[in-house]
C-alpha cells in the first residue's frame, strides 16, 4: 500500500470508531415501558395424548385469563 492510502484508511478507521463510541455512549430517551409477562407452554393438542392435555391447556389458558 502507499502512504497516502495507508493515511486514509487509518483516519476512516479512527472516525468510525469514534462514530460507534459516541452512539454507543449516547443516553437513550426515557420512555415508560409496559410489562409484560410472556407464559410459554408446549402441549401436545393433536395425537394420542389429546384428550388428556387438551382438559390442562383449557384449565391453563382460564388461569391466564384470570391473572
């Protein structure tokens, strides 16, 4: 590489860290977030154990509802 390339790709790699270092830096905005509570379940609703799981996942789902 010549001095004059090796000169600019150093200034574009200092810029651009010093670019990601300030936006990364930078205070977000404060916004009142809502909490969630997210419930992951896996049930088996087809197949042989239906009829035994489908009686839970509608107890479950009403419990959910409920709270």
């Amino acid at each position: 590489m010549l001095k004059g390339e090796r000169l600019r790709v150093a200034i574009l790699l200092i810029g651009l860290t010093a670019l990601l270092l300030t936006t990364a830096c930078a205070p977000r905005p404060h916004v009142e977030e809502k909490q969630v509570v997210k419930v992951g379940y896996i049930a088996c609703l087809t197949g042989p154990a239906a009829a035994i799981m489908q009686v839970g996942w509608r107890n479950l789902v009403d419990y959910l509802k409920y709270f």
